[in-house]
C-alpha cells in the first residue's frame, strides 16, 4: 500500500524535492562574478573570497556576504575642484582631477572603508589635498607650455599619483592612474587674460601688416633689379651682336678703297636720302645744280650752247 | 477523490455537517496543486527551450557566465545555455559608438560677449601661451575586446546602457552627461585630460587656425595612449575637432588677426604679380633689344653687300665719264627727295650774286589743311 501511494504521489514528492533543493541551494550558497571579490563575515571574523563561481555560506546570522566590485572605478573629486590652488610663483589657478581606482584588496577595503561611498569621500579630502600640494610646488610655466620640454604636467599627474598610492596603500585601494579633467584661472584674471589676448591679436595684425608690407617691397626691388639686371645684360647681348654686324660689314669695306670719292659721294648721297624723308624745311642756294638752270641768265645753258 | 471522502466522514466530519465545506477545500487544494504542476512545467519547458537561447546582434557581442564566471564569449550566430541562474547572459556594444565633450562657455549657448569666465560655469582650455579657448570634439570609439572591457571597467549590469552605473552618486560634467563611475565617464575623463595636456603645449593661434590639423592629431594620439594604457578592451577610431573659437570677448580682436593674414596674403600677391608682370615685361623687352641688335647685323650686313655691290656696278662706268655720272646721281637723288609728298616747304634761295630771291613752294598744300579750310568756309555760310 505504501509503496502504491508513492508511485502514485510521484509528481508532487518530485516537485516537493525540486522546491527544497532550490531553497537550500538558495540559503546555503551564494554566486561570485568574475568581477567581483567577496568577504564572508562569521560572527564578526571576516575572510576574502576571490574565486569566481558557486561559493557554499551559512544562512544568515551565522554569516554575510559583502560583494565588492574590483572592476576599475573613474572617480572625479568634486570637492576643491572650484576652489583656488596656488603655484609656486604665486599663480592662482583652478584646478579639477579625476582618478581610476580599484578595489584591489575587499578585505582591507571593507574593514577599512566598509563602502564605495565612504571610500571615494575619504579619497576626494585626499585628492584635494595632494592635488594642492603637487601644484603648489611647481611654476604656472611648468603647467602651460609651449615647450614641450618644460612642461611638467605628467609629472605632477604622477606625483599626486605617488602620493595618493602610498596613501591608500593600507585600505585595499589601488590607484590606476591620476589625471586632470579642468584647469582655469579666476574670474578675474581671465578678463586680464581677454585683455592681454586683443592686445596681443592687435601686435600680431600689425606684425602680418608689416610683414606682407616688407615681403612685398622685397619682392618689387628684387623684380626692379631683375629687370635692370637683365636689360643692361640683353643690352650687352645686343651691343656684342652690332659689333658682330659692323665687323661683318668692315668686310666689304676694302671694296670702297678702289675710289675713296666715289665712295664717299655715294654715302653722301645716301646720307640726304634719309636726311629727306623727315620734316624738313630746305634752303638751297641756286646755285645748286638742277635749280641752277633758275638762275638769271642761266649760266648753265650758256656753258651747254657753247 | 472517493478514498479522500472516506477519511472526511470517517475521521473529521461523521455527523455530515462540513462535507459540502471540506468537499470544496480539497476541491481547491487540488486546483491549486494543478496550477502549481503546470507552472513548473512550464518554468521547466521555458528552462530546457528558450529561455536559454540567445542570439547575437551584429553590433553587439555576447559574454555568458557560469555562475559569475566567464565561460565564453560569442560575436555571431544563435546560442543556447541553461539560463539564470546557472547562467548570465551579457550583452556588449561592439559598433561605434560617440561621445562629445565640448569645453565651451555658457556664453556660447546664450549668445552673450562675458567680460570673464566664471570657473564652474563656463568651460575652457589655457594654451601654452597661457590664453584662453573653447573647443569641441567628438569621439568615435570602438570595444574591441568585449570580455576585456568587461572585466576592465565597473560596467552597468546591462552594458550596452552606459551611463547607469552607480544611480545614486552621480555628478553633472560640463557636457551635461551625468557621470557615474563607468566606461564613458572614464573616457570623458581621459579625453579631458588629453585635451588640456595637449593644449597646453599649443599657442593659441595654432589651435584657431593654423595648426589645427596637428593639435588634432597630438589630442588623438595622447589619448588613444591614455586608453591604451588602462588596457581595457577600447580602441579609439576617430578624435573630431568639431571647432575651436576664441571667448567671445576676443573674437573680433582675432577677427582682425585673420583680416590682417590676409592683407599680409593680398600684399604678397599683389607684389607678386608685379614681379611676374616685370619679369614678362623684361623678357619681351629682352628679346626686342636682342631682335633689334640682330636685325642691325643682318640690316648693316646686307646694306654694306648691296652698297658695295652698288659700288662695284657704278665704280666702272664712273672711271669713263666722272663727271656725268656724278651729276647724274646728284641729280637724281635731289629730285627723288623733293618729290616726296609731304607738307614740308622747301625753299629755294638764289645765289647771293644774283640780286632777287625766287621762293617756291614745291610741295602741294596738304589736304588735311585744304580739309579745314572747306570746313571753316561751310561754318561761315551756315551761320
């Protein structure tokens, strides 16, 4: 009869074994993310569980499970961002930071820091203060730089880095890296700033001025003197280029000496060739040979009838 | 249900009085139990099927965990597991995605020209000059290694909604992204932090204008190192310079920076121009002299060849008749001089033995003279 009844009753002594073992797999264990690390209280002892996976506890009061994530936290202190941090040649600047920090030890952390919040409050009063004492020991010029080699803004990262890893070394905090996320000056010292920046927009208009003023008269005297350069070079050129030509002509020249006269009344004639083809007012005397034959008596005639 | 009934009259109820009542309860326990039955068939049936399925979306990544533990991660296809709480299924963006982070003034979104900036409220960049100015980026950025990232950073429950991590602890940045202590906060952060290193190297005109490109480049290149250094399963695809102005206050002096840039452009140009129309010019003047100096080369040359050949032809009849031929040419050039038209007078004087003058207008009266004349008469008469 009994073993009837629990054949028969089967489905429900199942279910009655499913809802239990649940209940006890529940209450009897807990579950950690590959992220996470763990600390175990039992009646105020505490250890460290890191092992991801399916951890075995006893139900509470005889023990609790705190969970910290040990994943990387970006954490800005806010307080002191606003207020004024000195640098060492007396610049007051504004400085912000922000640091990537990690639970690297759950146990030290939570004895210590017990929370993520009460943490990051302690880490904020301390990033303050290493923050102004970092900038406090260097010059506004090692901040901003044109020169890359005087600019000292990765070593003060790392020195405030330095000082907050040693400072946290004891609470289970590890500082990934320190940066800065604001920097500024004082709202009055920016309007000297806008002051400086128009007069100096103003030197630098000037300066294009002058500059494109002198570039451009360098370059019409150097065209200038180009020009004269290669003219009186063309000039030299052409005058090479006559002498070649009346030293071709001189050639033909010896044939004038079979009759010097004849040769220079030719020219002469050739000379008022030219001399006529302008304007020119002429005054000849009749005795001039043809208008001799105007002359009274023409003298001429008389010499052609004899 | 009939053995049931039994133990009912027999054991609690012989009088008969609850039967109804005690038929009822059982009659309900036993919907109950059925209900309960199908809904843990159910929760089985959806435990072996589908509730264990997944698949994976092209711009998204899948990481399954056992337990808290990282068992594997897929990029494609359709998968199944036993699901929660043997298994959790964790879902990454693996497209690109953009953050903007803008170190910009209220003055900008108002519209106003602010004597100063108040710290907190207007959001800058000191160059390496120590002068002030406002830029705006845009970064595309890519999660390369999803179990990585993951593992790396504190990552919200559900991944792929970056900016819910720590709900009650959050603070506004000045890009209006409430900050948490996750992936995007810290990229913001790192990408501030390159952004004012790499400024503060820069000299202010470089950033507005002339070395943009460069000071672009140098902000990528810090911060895909900064990234690069906290090795979590980021990859910086692109750093977008989406402008860099002066404050508002300094904006017409720099106006005037880039007026005169391009005086100082127009000034060159403009000699620059001069130096080529010069050098034209000189060349064409160049070739003309040498043109001119070469044809009186050939010009003299040939002049002396014909004059000689001239010569030559002339020199023997001249050795027969001298005189003649002297006369002759004298004679004949004179005549080819005057008989040229033109308005020249040519006056011809008598000898001074001769005792009268004769005066004599060789050549005809020009006809642009005889012209205005005509024209002179024809004004008289009209009027």
């Amino acid at each position: 009869m009994a073993n009837g009844n629990f054949f028969k009753h089967w489905p429900t002594m199942l279910l009655g074994v499913i809802v239990a073992a649940i209940l006890l797999v529940a209450v009897f264990s807990f579950q950690l993310g590959q992220t996470e690390s763990a600390v175990v209280t039992t009646f105020g002892r505490s250890g460290e569980v890191n092992e991801p996976g399916l951890h075995f506890r006893w139900p509470f009061p005889f023990q609790r499970v705190y969970r910290f994530d040990r994943r990387i936290r970006c954490f800005s202190g806010s307080s002191g961002s606003l207020e004024e941090t000195r640098t060492s040649d007396g610049h007051n600047i504004l400085v912000g930071i922000y640091i990537n920090y990690r639970i690297s030890n759950a146990q030290a952390f939570f004895v210590s820091l017990e929370t993520p919040t009460k943490a990051e409050s302690q880490l904020n009063s301390w990033m303050r203060g290493f923050k102004n004492a970092a900038f406090g020991q260097y010059r506004f010029n090692q901040i901003v730089n044109t020169d890359a080699k005087q600019m000292k803004l990765a070593e003060i990262q790392q020195k405030i880095k330095d000082d907050l890893t040693k400072q946290t070394a004891g609470y289970g905090i590890e500082i990934v890296s320190v940066g800065i996320n604001n920097i500024g000056v004082p709202k009055t010292i920016s309007a000297k700033v806008f002051e400086r920046m128009i007069a100096e927009c103003k030197k630098v208009a000037d300066g294009y001025i002058a500059e494109g003023n002198r570039e451009a008269r360098e370059i019409r005297i150097k065209a200038d003197s180009d020009r004269t350069q290669r003219l009186a070079e063309a000039e030299a050129k052409a005058k090479e280029i006559r002498a070649q030509g009346d030293g071709e002509a001189a050639k033909h020249y010896s044939v004038f000496k079979q009759n010097p006269e004849l040769a220079e009344f030719l020219r002469k004639l050739d000379s008022l060739r030219e001399v006529m083809k302008g304007r020119t007012t002429l005054l000849l005397d009749t005795n001039t040979a043809p208008f001799d034959l105007l002359k009274p008596g023409a003298e001429t005639l008389k010499t052609v009838a004899k | 249900m009939e053995e049931v009934k039994s133990v009912i009259q027999n054991e609690f109820d012989r009088s008969g009085r609850y039967e109804s009542g005690l038929k009822s309860l059982v009659k309900s326990l036993q919907w109950a139990f059925r209900i309960l039955l199908a809904i843990i068939i159910g929760m089985v049936i959806y435990f072996i099927s589908w509730g264990g399925y997944f698949s994976v979306e092209p711009q998204q990544a899948v990481i399954v965990l056992r337990f808290g533990k990282i068992l594997d991660t897929f990029e494609t296809g359709g998968h199944w597991y036993l699901p929660y709480p043997i298994n959790t299924f964790i879902r990454v963006q693996t497209n690109q995605q953009f953050i903007n982070v803008d170190f910009t003034g209220t003055e900008v979104k108002a519209g106003e020209i602010r004597d100063s900036l108040e710290p907190g409220r207007d959001h800058y960049l000191l160059t390496g000059d120590a002068n002030i100015v406002h830029t705006s980026w845009t970064v595309g950025y890519k999660i390369s290694d999803p179990e990585r990232y993951y593992s790396a950073l504190l990552t919200p429950a559900n991944p792929v909604v970056n900016n819910q991590v720590v709900d009650d602890d959050t603070f506004t940045d000045a890009d209006g992204f409430e900050g948490t202590r996750g992936p995007q906060t810290l990229l913001r952060n790192l990408f501030r932090q390159a952004v004012i290193k790499v400024t503060g190297g820069f000299p202010a005109e470089q950033i507005l204008s002339s070395g943009q490109s460069r000071y672009s480049e140098a902000v990528q290149r810090e911060f895909a190192a900064s990234v690069r250094a906290i090795n979590c399963g980021i990859d910086i695809e692109s750093v977008v310079l989406d402008r860099a102005f002066p404050p508002s206050k300094t904006s017409n002096a720099f106006a005037e920076v880039t007026a005169a840039g391009t005086m100082q452009s127009t000034l060159r140009n403009q000699a620059e121009t001069y130096r080529v129309e010069t050098e034209n010019d000189t060349q064409a003047r160049c070739a003309e002299i040498k043109a001119a100096a070469e044809t009186y080369r050939k010009e003299t040359v040939s002049t002396i060849k014909a004059e000689s050949s001239y010569f030559s032809s002339i020199l023997a009849e001249y050795h027969n008749n001298p005189r003649t031929v002297l006369m002759a040419l004298y004679t004949s050039t004179l005549a080819d001089a005057m008989r040229k038209p033109s308005e020249e007078r040519f006056v011809i004087g008598t000898g001074a033995k001769a005792g009268r003058k004769v005066w004599l207008q060789l050549n005809p009266e020009p006809k642009v003279k005889l012209n205005e004349a005509a024209k002179k008469e024809q004004d008289a008469k009209e009027k």
